[in-house]
C-alpha cells in the first residue's frame, strides 16, 4: 500500500506497519559486507546522571545488526559502554571529528543542565547532513535544524515540541481521539520538516504526508530505559538504509525499527514465543535490557523464511486488534 500523497491525507486511514514491511525494508549483510559497509552508528547520550541510557542505546545499536557502533560521552558513562560492550568505540565529547552514516542525540541528557560546548556540538550535528535521531535531553533543539531528522518524544514531551516548533497547544485528551492524534503527529512532523515518532501503546510515525501505526508492543514495555533502547535500534535501521544509498524515507525506517522493538517486547516479556507460533505462555515483567538481548530473535522472527506466512498472519491479526480496541476508546 503506498503512502499517502501530499494533499489527499486522511487522518483516519493510518497505515498498520507489518511484518511483510519490516522484512522488505531490513538489509541482510552478504558476503562482501564489512562492518563499516552495514552501517556506523554514532551516539552522543548519556550522562553523569544518566549514564545508563548510554549503555542501553548502544547495546540497541548492537543487537538490531548494526555493523559498526561508536559513543561519544562522558567518562563515567564510555566506561560502563564499554564494560558492557567493549566491541564499541567509545570517545570523549572534545575528541576530533567522528563520522557517521546517523547520530543518535539526547537520551540520558537534560537540558537544563547541558553545557554550552555540548549545545554547539549537538548544534553542529543538527547542522550537517547526516540523519539524526532526537530523543528526551535535545528535543529542545528543534526545529533549527538542516540536517534529516527523526524527532522521538513520548506524550508529554511531544507536547512541548509542538510548542517548540510553533503549533497550537493540545490537551492531553485530544491525544485519546485516535483520529486527533495522527493529525497531531502529521502535523507536527510537516512543521519540523522531518519525522515525529510518538511513542505509546500504539506508536505513530510521521512525515509530512503519511502515518503509520506500529501495534507490535506490549504494555510490559511501559519501563525506564526501553525508550534508549529504540533510540540504538532507530540508529542502527538509518545506518544501513545510508549505508547502502539511502531510498528509504525515514518514517518507514523508523516505523521498521518501532515494530522490531515492540516484537522484541512482546519475545522479552513471554506475550510471544519467540518461534513465532502464535501467542507466548504467561506475560511477566521486563527490564530495558531484556528488550535489547531479544532483538536479534525478532529479526530472525521476521526474517525467517520457513515460518514467515504464519508470522504475518498472526501478527496483523495483532495489529488490528490492537487498532480496533485504540479505535473504540
């Protein structure tokens, strides 16, 4: 089903992101792949305060297939990546220029609290040509912006960037209207000039001409840290994508890596079996690094060309589902 084309948009008719999409879209590494050829993901996150945040979007970056991962942060966090993932390349934020095929910005940072190096620095990025996904501590930076973005709020913060970016004010219960909030999203996007993934039960990725509604998740994934986790996956999508030329718009791709992140959910807390046939036995609470350390089944899920038909089966009769139940709320 193609996009919507500009002008003829309807904010009820999203389109649900399936299974058959996600395996279109992810690039398989063949046999005159190198590390740098699968893609470079940059991650500039992560804080004293935070430093968690570091370690969970660069294991995201990892286990999503990214080729080739690199942090630039402070010491305390490049330390713990690196204890958890000594196979990156961790920088300090004064080091010389790192190159990239996408960055990832602003998870684990606070605003309030960023240095004024640090605020050229992400400026810069912002500046440049390479895709940058936006997350929590550098939203405050949109819109002025040159570069490709991916902007990754969740509800409350997705608030203040439409505030940021000069559109009227939204209660909180216009955000419960499923119609409202993919015109929101749209919107919101269309005025960035790039892509707004809004994440919730069902995420909502847009650009300035369509919505896609990701189901796939489950609410065990309302827990600290999983958002840093998507924010490494989102990195490690873009990567390839430009790696190999870049065709894909960026909402598809971000709507690729929200499905696998829910997928990964769904195998982390049981509510899947990570066979894909059907359901999981009984659900059970999850931490962020649970989500990470199932990425690779979900890719082997989607990619698995023996049980694919059966998969999508019964994940788009998961999707809607769970597009129904939002639709009746």
């Amino acid at each position: 089903m193609p996009s919507p084309s500009a002008g003829a948009f309807d904010a009820q008719s999203r389109r649900v992101w399936t299974g058959r999409d996600v395996r279109r879209l992810l690039r398989v590494p063949g046999d005159r792949d190198d590390k740098r050829s699968r893609g470079v993901v940059a991650l500039r996150t992560g804080s004293d305060a935070y430093p968690g945040a570091a370690v969970l979007g660069v294991e995201g970056a990892w286990r999503a297939g990214c080729g080739y991962v690199r942090y630039v942060g402070p010491r305390r966090a490049a330390d713990l990546v690196l204890a958890r993932r000594p196979e990156t390349v961790a920088t300090t934020p004064d080091a010389d220029a790192v190159l990239a095929d996408v960055w990832v910005i602003g998870s684990g940072t606070d605003a309030t609290t960023r240095p004024d190096s640090e605020t050229s620095a992400l400026r810069a990025l912002l500046a440049g040509s390479d895709p940058v996904v936006v997350d929590a501590g550098a939203l405050d930076l949109l819109p002025a912006t040159a570069a490709p973005v991916i902007a990754t709020p969740h509800a409350g913060e997705f608030l203040r960037l439409r505030a940021t970016v000069g559109l009227a004010g939204l209660s909180s219960d216009t955000l419960q209207d499923p119609a409202a909030r993919a015109e929101a999203v749209r919107e919101t996007a269309e005025a960035l000039g790039g892509a707004v993934l809004l994440k919730g039960a069902t995420t909502l990725v847009a650009d300035a001409t369509a919505v896609i509604a990701v189901g796939t998740g489950t609410p065990w994934l309302a827990t600290a840290g999983t958002g840093d986790v998507l924010g490494g996956v989102l990195g490690a999508i873009v990567a390839a994508d430009r790696a190999a030329g870049g065709t894909t718009s960026l909402a598809e791709l971000a709507a690729t890596a929200a499905w696998l992140h829910g997928v990964a959910g769904r195998i982390a807390s049981g509510t899947e079996a990570a066979s894909g046939a059907g359901e999981g036995g009984p659900a059970h609470p999850i931490v962020a690094l649970d989500v990470a350390d199932a990425l690779p089944a979900a890719v082997a899920l989607v990619l698995g060309e023996d049980q694919g038909s059966e998969h999508d089966e019964h994940r788009e009769h998961i999707e809607h589902h769970e597009e129904t139940e939002e639709g009746r709320a």
